[in-house]
C-alpha cells in the first residue's frame, strides 16, 4: 500500500500512571505530516492515554481483544469496551500471545474478527520461528497463519514479525524481509498494510521503511521512550 507509513508501538506489559508524561512527549514532538502513530499500552491505560490524546495525531491502541461479545468472560475485555476506551486499533496474535497463550490461528481469527466487526483496526501479527526459517518454511508458515488468521474482510493490517527477531537485536536481512512482504502482498492484496516488526530501533528504521511493501512499523521495546519512538516515525519516507 502506497501511503503515509504506520507507527505502532507495542509496550507490552510495561507502564504505570506515570507513563503519561511519554505520551505527552509523544504528542509534543510528533510531526504532523509525516507518519500516523499509534501507541497500544496495556489495557489498564487505554482510556487515560486515549482521552490525553483527543485531538492530536497520536492514536491509542490496545494489545488484545476477547473474541466474543460481552458477557461471562472473567477476566478478558470485549472489542466494544476498547472502542467505549477510545482505542482505534489493536493488536491480535502476537507470537508472545500465540506461545504464551495457546493461541491458535482460529483464536486469532475470531480475535481479528471481533475487532473489525466493532470498527477496530486489527494488527494482525504472523512470523515464523528461527527453526522454522533455518528449515527453509518461513514463508510456508506465515502463509499458512494468514490463511488461518485474516479475516474475511474489514480494516486490518498485517505485522510481520519473525519471533527470533523480538527483543534480540536481530533482523532479517532487506531482501528476506522484501521476499516475506511480496509474499504477504499476494495474499492480502493492495490495500492493507503490511509492518514489519522485530527489534526495530532508531538506528535501522530508515533502512528497514524503505523496503518494498513494508508500509509501517511494529515497535516493542524502542516504543517506551519517546525520543526513539519519534525517531523511528521521523524516519518514515515522505508519503
Ligand atoms: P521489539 O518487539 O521491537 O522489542 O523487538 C517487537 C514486538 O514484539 O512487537
């Protein structure tokens, strides 16, 4: 997808009350014209960061969302309480989530089509496993989880995130990372947008923008200080 590229910051299970003062620092030194930006803290600051964010470009997410509507689910958060918190977006299938919580592709696709049903933004994440990439089946694997995750229509996006690739230090090389992204394109089509995420830092996101159909970014831990996460947005290519 041609277009201004998409930030997203995943700050996991980090964050208290006090985070608010990134937020602000986000909103201060996010450029207007340049990438859209979306920060998904946990569940437990959705609405305050949402409501600080009313107004400014900066957009609030949520890192998961129960597949049913409300009801008997102790514990879990439906998509319409992220959309009555104010998020616009969240992110589904997280390998984290995936290995930690048995999450299978059908969870993930209930999950995906819980969030577009209430006009939420799915992020839909795939990405295989070092072995899985070291045996030759990356793309086997990640197109084996978008058939099984995607849902069948609605506003999604697509993160590519090779597991052996978060929180190390590591990423695939540019042309790895073009021949996963053309793969993904072929099965999604023009329009949604494909990130790519694993360990993207101020100092590789300018090269790691400007690969072929890589439309944005998924961001983990350079997402929970504001100074990196705005120099990743600002290395985003002109639209
Ligand atoms: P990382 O995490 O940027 O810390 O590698 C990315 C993610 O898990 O979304």
């Amino acid at each position: 997808m041609a277009g201004a590229k998409l930030i997203v910051g995943n700050w996991k299970m980090h964050g208290l009350s006090g985070a608010a003062g990134e937020i602000d620092a986000i909103i201060a030194g996010l450029p207007e014209t340049t990438a859209n930006a979306i920060v998904c803290p946990p569940f437990t600051l959705v609405a305050a960061f949402a409501a600080r964010t009313a107004g400014t470009p900066l957009r609030i997410g949520a890192q998961d969302v129960h597949p049913g509507a409300m009801g008997a689910h102790t514990g879990d958060i439906a998509a319409a309480m992220l959309v009555d918190a104010g998020a616009v977006a969240v992110i589904v299938g997280h390998s984290e989530r995936r290995a930690g919580h048995a999450e299978t592709d059908a969870i993930v696709r209930a999950k995906t089509a819980a969030a577009v049903a209430a006009g939420l933004m799915a992020i839909v994440c795939v990405g295989e496993t070092a072995a899985e990439r070291r045996a030759g089946e990356a793309v086997a694997v990640v197109e084996r989880q978008l058939a099984g995750s995607l849902p069948a229509g609605g506003d999604y996006a697509v993160a590519y995130e090779p597991v052996w690739a978060i929180g190390s230090g590591l990423t695939p090389t540019a042309a790895e990372i073009a021949a996963m992204h053309a793969a993904i394109r072929a099965v999604v089509g023009p329009r949604p947008r494909i990130l790519y995420g694993g360990s993207v830092k101020p100092g590789n996101a300018a090269e790691l923008l400007a690969i072929a159909d890589v439309d944005g970014a998924l961001v983990g831990g350079a997402s929970l200080a504001a100074r990196d996460f705005l120099a990743i947005v600002g290395a985003s290519p002109p639209a």
